[in-house]
C-alpha cells in the first residue's frame, strides 16, 4: 500500500465528500447514541471496535464500553480539552496535521491494530482523517466510530465496499 509511506493531503475539493457519513449515524444526545451503539455491538459483535475522537470516545469509555482502540488528539473541535483517562491502555504516539494522513500515523494504527486490544493511538496534531487509514487496516467485520460534528456518532461497519472507497478516496488524495 504505497499510501502509507507518503504523506497524503486532503483537497479542499475532495472535503465535501467526507460530510457525508461514512456509515450509520446516531443523532441525538450522547447518552441516547452510546446507548444505540451498545445495542449493536452486543447485537454485532465486532471482531475489532474502535472509537476516534476525544468527544466519542470520552462517551463511550464513560458508558462502559471497551473499544479495541480509542484515537484522540486532546481536542474537540479544535479546541484543547484534558486528556482522557486512558489507564490500563498501551499508548503509542504519532504526529498527523490537520487535513493530513501522515506516515507516522499509519504506522501507528498498524501497530495498535496489530496489537489487538486495550490500546490508545494519541496524535500529536489531528485524528480527524485517521478514520480512513483505520478502516483500510481493520479486518472486515471491524466497527469504527467516530463522532459527527453537532449531530451525533457514526457507526462504520468495516466492509468490503466500505474499504473499497477509502482506498480509492485515499489514491486521490494528494501525495508528498
């Protein structure tokens, strides 16, 4: 996968594409949606389940539940917010700017998904683009989710089509 030994760059022109949701979206508060993801993963059983964002995932570690991986970046809306209590978790770093997949952070969600479990990815930067990588290295039958500004959570369940059109997102992408 040439893609993630290059630095890749999100095109003003390719960003409306990403507002649509790439999965399921749970709107309402967070109490209502983490309590709409519960229902399916006891329903779905994900072979692998990861959150990304630092909004979802202090909502889904507050509501119980134990996501393989949780990426954040300490920010919301690019705000700086404190960091999560991520105790018991492996902690690997990488550096990701904004509108950007950067290799260290491929390299990092390689590590962590190859890990298994109980791991946290903190970017040093911005995790919003990592949503891609991460469905491109899940096994299919993962769930993904990550947070939709103002409306509520998305629930991506990894699929062939899903992966699909990241790789060929991620080919248009502009490469460095």
């Amino acid at each position: 996968m040439s893609s993630e030994r290059r630095l890749l760059t999100l095109p003003v022109s390719m960003r409306v594409e990403l507002k649509k949701p790439l999965g399921k979206l749970f709107t309402g508060p967070p109490n209502e949606t983490v309590n709409l993801l519960r229902a399916v993963l006891n329903q779905y059983k994900p072979h692998y389940f990861a959150v990304v964002g630092d909004f979802t995932s202090k909502n889904v570690l507050n509501a119980g539940l134990k996501p393989d991986l949780v990426v954040v970046d300490n920010r919301v809306m690019r705000s700086e917010v404190p960091p999560l209590d991520l105790e018991g978790r492996q902690r690997i770093t990488a550096f990701n700017r904004a509108g950007t997949i950067d290799p260290s952070a491929w390299i990092a969600l390689r590590e962590a998904v190859m890990l298994k479990s109980r791991v946290s990815v903190i970017v040093e930067g911005e995790e919003d683009l990592l949503v891609l990588p991460l469905i491109s290295l899940t096994p299919i039958g993962s769930l993904i989710v990550y947070g939709q500004p103002r409306e509520g959570m998305v629930v991506v369940e990894v699929t062939k089509e899903i992966k699909g059109w990241v790789e060929d997102f991620l080919s248009r992408m502009e490469e460095s």
